[in-house]
C-alpha cells in the first residue's frame, strides 16, 4: 500500500491512516452503508473489501470478516486472547469455517481452524476425541497461544508467562504489584 499521503485526505483521516489514531464509534457514514459492490482506500484508490464480507459488529466501525489478498501489513502490538462462556456462532458462520453441527472443527496441533490465524478452544470446537473437561480447555488454551504468537511474531521466542506471577502482565493490565 502507497504510503504517499493524498493531499485531499481531511486530517482526521491523515491521522488514523498513518499515525495510528482512531475515529470515534458511530462515526463513519460506513457504518451504514448497505449497497453491494466494493470499499476502496480513501487515500490511493487500492481496492481493500467486498461489501459480501461486511458484517455488523455492534462495535461502532465498519466491519469486515475478510480482506483482498496482500492489501494490509498487519503490525501486532500485543497479542491477546479472549474466552467466550456463551455459545453463540452469530457471523463466524459466514466466515467460511468448516463446521461440525454447531462445533468449530480444528486441528490438534495448535487449534487453528481451516482459516489462517483462527483459532477455536473450549465448548465451540471439536475435534477427534474432544472431552468436555474444563481441564481439555486449558491445554487447548496454551497450544493455541503459542500458535497465534508464532503467527504474529514469527521471528521472535515465545516466553510463557503465568498472569498470577509475571511482573510484566501485571503492569499491562494496570494491576498494582506488591
């Protein structure tokens, strides 16, 4: 993607396009656009989205499952992981994941699905021989960690860190350290 700036860009948009800034929620005439056909870069044209991969996220941007091929550098700050305790498959459905019932199908190995860089863990994946023991969902958890470290940091060691001893954890999560 051109890092040449467009002259007609407004400076908000300079702002969230190359320094990293974020317009507010609900701020995008985006957000409810609904027509079919293509997103496009506001500042060099490039084609980025279909409007078939749009989906409402309640987030407050415009959302997108998928991107054209090679038109993002992504850039991971930190890399986190979230456990959903409620079951609902809501717009993963059409993210074009392999499904068994209502159960992600991954593979043992790190618990990536069929999509690069998704991962499944817990009650919403199967695989052969899945238990439904809370302590199959921890070890499902620290594989599929490594995993998506290694895809977004692929040149660096991955360091396991318990959240109850690590000093460094402590300090990004704003818990005061003893």
């Amino acid at each position: 993607m051109p890092k040449e700036i467009n002259i007609k860009l407004t400076s908000e948009q300079r702002k969230v396009m190359f320094e990293e800034a974020t317009e507010p929620p609900g701020s995008s005439k985006l957000n409810y656009e609904k027509r079919e056909g293509s997103y496009h870069c506001a500042n060099c044209g490039i084609k980025l989205f279909e409007s078939n991969a749009k989906f409402e996220s309640g987030s407050g941007w415009p959302s997108f499952y998928e991107a054209l091929p090679g038109v993002f550098e992504t850039k991971t700050d930190y890399l986190l992981g979230f456990f959903g305790l409620v079951m609902k498959l809501g717009p993963i459905l059409e993210w074009g994941l392999n499904f068994d019932k209502k159960n992600i199908i991954v593979n043992t190995k790190d618990f990536q699905t069929n999509k690069e860089g998704i991962f499944a863990i817990g009650d919403i994946c199967t695989y052969p021989g899945k238990l439904k023991l809370i302590l199959s969902g921890f070890h499902e958890g620290a594989l599929a960690a490594r995993a998506c470290f290694k895809l977004a940091r692929p040149n660096e060691k991955y360091k396991f860190e318990f959240s109850t001893t690590s000093k460094k954890i402590h300090e990004r999560l704003g818990k005061k350290i003893n």
